[in-house]
C-alpha cells in the first residue's frame, strides 16, 4: 500500500465556507479531493479574483513544493473530503526518485506559482480562463463575506 493513499493519513473534512488555507501563509503540504469543489481566490485591489475550481481527484496546493507562501486563499464551495500529503512525505520520496523527476515536478510547480501570481496581476478572472463559466452573484457575496 502506498503512504500516500487515504488509508495513510487522516482525512480533512471541510463544509462550504471552510477555508483550508489563506493567502500569505506558510504551506506544509498539497491536498487531494476525494470530493467537494474548492475554489482558489486572491484578493486584488479590493476585489475578490477567483483564480480557478478544483473538484474530485484534483490537487489543490501545489505552491507547498516552491517553500514560498501562499499565493491564493483556498475556500470550499461544498462540503468536502481532503486527504492532506505532507510536503516533507512528498520530499522524501522525491529524493528516491532519479534528479529529472524532481527538476520537472519542482519547475511545474514553480510555474504554476508564476502563472498564478500573473493571472493575479493581470486581473484575470475565472472566468476568462474558463471559457465563461462564471460564479455566480450569490457566490462571490459569499466569499466576500467568507474571506473578511
């Protein structure tokens, strides 16, 4: 059995409104949905910008590999199970991997911050990127009012 299976570790389980992390925090590790839908949001110039949706067997948290903070906050959109990797687990077993599987993980990683931070930047919405799936009114009040 693998160490990183949701037998391994304890579940985290958020409601809607939960946030599992928030912007300008220290990440300590990367988390698989086994269900619910999480949205990553960064604040900009007074204003809420949702950054992307994450849903069932997606990994929200990927800027733990880069050791720099958080670039977004993460709030769950529906209850939620998370079975949390920590980033030290995921080290360690990158270190038995050959050096290229580390360089392409840890520079995905990396690039996936950068794009963050310019979508961010740039004031690109979710909406933008996702071919105009749009969150609704009520949605983003809620966030507003979650991310106070």
């Amino acid at each position: 059995m693998s160490s990183f299976s949701s037998e391994a570790v304890e579940e985290k389980i958020l409601k809607r409104g939960d946030i599992l992390f928030k912007e300008g925090e220290k990440p300590k590790r990367i988390y698989l949905i086994a269900y619910g839908k999480i949205i990553g949001i960064t604040k900009s110039t007074n204003r809420l910008l949702p950054l992307f949706v994450a849903e069932q067997n997606s990994i929200v948290g990927e800027e733990a590999l880069t050791d720099k903070t958080w670039s977004y906050s993460a709030v769950a959109m529906s209850d939620c199970k998370l079975v949390p990797i920590e980033t030290k687990d995921i080290n360690d077993f990158l270190k038995s991997t050959p050096d290229w599987v580390q360089k392409i993980i840890f520079g995905l990683s990396e690039r996936m911050t950068s794009i963050q931070q310019l979508i961010s930047e740039q004031k690109i919405s979710a909406h933008e990127l996702s071919g105009g799936q749009e969150l609704s009114a009520e949605d983003m009040s809620f966030l507003q009012a979650t991310l106070k």
